[in-house]
C-alpha cells in the first residue's frame, strides 16, 4: 500500500491556493444530514487536509475529529483547530463502530489510486461507523478532468506568491497527473485518479453500505453527463428514516 505524501509539500501553501474555493455548500449539506443523527453524535472528517471544513464543524458544537494521510496537511490543520487529529489511511483507518458520521470531502477519494483501494476505503468507512451511521463524500468525474484540468500549463497569483499548474491525464489508467510549481521551486506532483459511479456504488455495497443517493453535487439531480462532481450519501444499516426522496427535497430546499 503506498503511503506517499504527495501533499506535504504544498501543505503550507494549501489554504492560500483554495481561498477561492467555497465550503458552504459542503458545509450546508453536511448540517443537513446531522439533522438525521442521534443528539451528541460522533463525527469524523476522513482527509481532513488542513482542517477547513472540519474546525467550522467544531465551532458549530460538533464532537469532531479529524484524519489525513500527509503530516504536512496535519501540522497546518493542527495550527487551526482543536479538534482531535491523527495520521490515517483512508483504506485502513484504525477504527471500530466509533462513529456516527463520516465525512470525506473535496475529492479526497479521487486520490485513492491502487485497485483494491476503493474497497478498501469503503470497507474501513463502514468499519468505523455505527450502525445507522451516515457516510458523505464526494468524487469528481471525468468531466471535470477533460473540461477544467486538463491543458497547457497556466500560471496563478497568489498573495505573496505564484504557482504554475500542469494537469496530464492518461485515459488508459484514468489517472490526471497534476505538477504544480510554487515560484521557482521544485515541482510537486499529485495524482487523482477517476472512477465510474458504478465502481464505488459496487464498493459501497460490498462494504455492506446502503447507497441512500449518488446526486450531482451542483445541483442535487441525478447526475447527468456534464456532471462534474458527484456526491454520495450511504448509510449503515439499519437505515430508519432516511431515503433519498426525502434528503434530496431538504438538500435542495437549503441548497436553492
Ligand atoms: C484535496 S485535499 C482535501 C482536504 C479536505 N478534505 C478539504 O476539504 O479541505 C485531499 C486530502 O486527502 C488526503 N489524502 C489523500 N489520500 C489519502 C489517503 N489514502 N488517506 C487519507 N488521506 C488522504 C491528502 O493528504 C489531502 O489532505
């Protein structure tokens, strides 16, 4: 199992680099579905990067902690929040039945790259969950790769410095290749690879997780072919009240 962490060193200049990038969808859905827990529930944020999205859910009373595969991503995120954090694999985190929500946001999925390794990941989810916990994360698609990465290089500024970003992508193993060179530095690479609906819908079942609704992450319809970024919500037996009739009607209420 590789173990590389390709984001370490971005990891300081990570927040500056996504400052454009807006968490309240994320944010506002994620509220939704705490709406479906027990009072008091445990969550988790599984790749948590540099603790954006999990220290709002700490200020929000939540009881969260956090994971992430890069002790680079963790030292910044352990300058931002309080909330408990440790070094963990997606596909083998090191947790039974300790959660009532996972959250795994902004791709991190994607950057599962070996064959067993969405299994794996599933199989860990439904592991650390319990029963009637609720899994929540999303994946980009093939779409966004062709349509938004792929490309010359193109040159950004940020405040205080600049960054040039190549993204390859290889159709034969589905893989976007990303180099992105902070000022004259050296480049880093990171690596997301693609996956079909299909392929983590099978994973999410042989994990014994319920798919409550696989939706367009934009819009909350089905996904269709310009569907750019996908969100999954599944469920741990027993499933109780939760379908995906009623989740998407209250999702795209908040969402309008
Ligand atoms: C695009 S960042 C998203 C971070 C965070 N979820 C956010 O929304 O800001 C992807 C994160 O996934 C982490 N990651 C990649 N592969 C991982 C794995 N196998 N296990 C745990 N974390 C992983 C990276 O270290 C990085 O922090």
């Amino acid at each position: 199992m590789a173990r590389e962490d390709t984001f370490s060193a971005l990891a300081r200049y990570y927040d500056a680099l996504m400052s454009h990038v807006d968490y309240t969808r994320w944010e506002t859905i994620a509220t939704e579905l705490t709406t479906h827990l027990p009072r008091g529930f445990r969550h988790l944020d599984a790749a948590c990067g540099t603790a954006r999205f999990l220290d709002g859910c700490l200020r929000a009373g939540w009881d969260s902690s956090g994971v992430d595969l890069s002790i680079g991503m963790l030292h910044a995120a352990r300058l931002r929040t309080a909330a408990p954090l440790a070094a963990a694999d997606l596909r083998a985190l090191p947790f039974r039945e300790g959660f009532d929500f996972i959250t795994c946001l902004f791709d991190s999925v994607n950057f599962i790259l070996d064959d067993e390794g969405i299994p794996e990941a599933m199989a860990a989810f439904a592991t650390a969950l319990r029963p009637g916990g609720v899994l929540y994360f999303d994946i980009v698609t093939e779409r966004m790769v062709t349509e938004y990465f792929e490309g010359p290089a193109w040159t950004e500024d940020n405040e205080g410095f600049h960054t040039t970003w190549k993204t390859d992508y290889d159709r034969a193993t589905n893989i976007a290749e990303t180099r992105v060179r902070v000022n004259h530095g050296e480049a880093s690479t990171i690596r997301e690879r693609i996956y079909p609906r299909e392929a983590i819908e099978d994973a999410l079942a042989a994990a014994g997780l319920r798919l409550i609704i696989c939706a367009d992450a934009e819009t909350w319809n089905p996904p269709r072919r310009n569907t750019i970024r996908l969100d999954f919500v599944a469920c741990k037996p027993p499933i109780g009240k939760l379908t995906a009739k009623r989740l998407t009607a209250q999702i795209k209420e908040r969402l309008r």
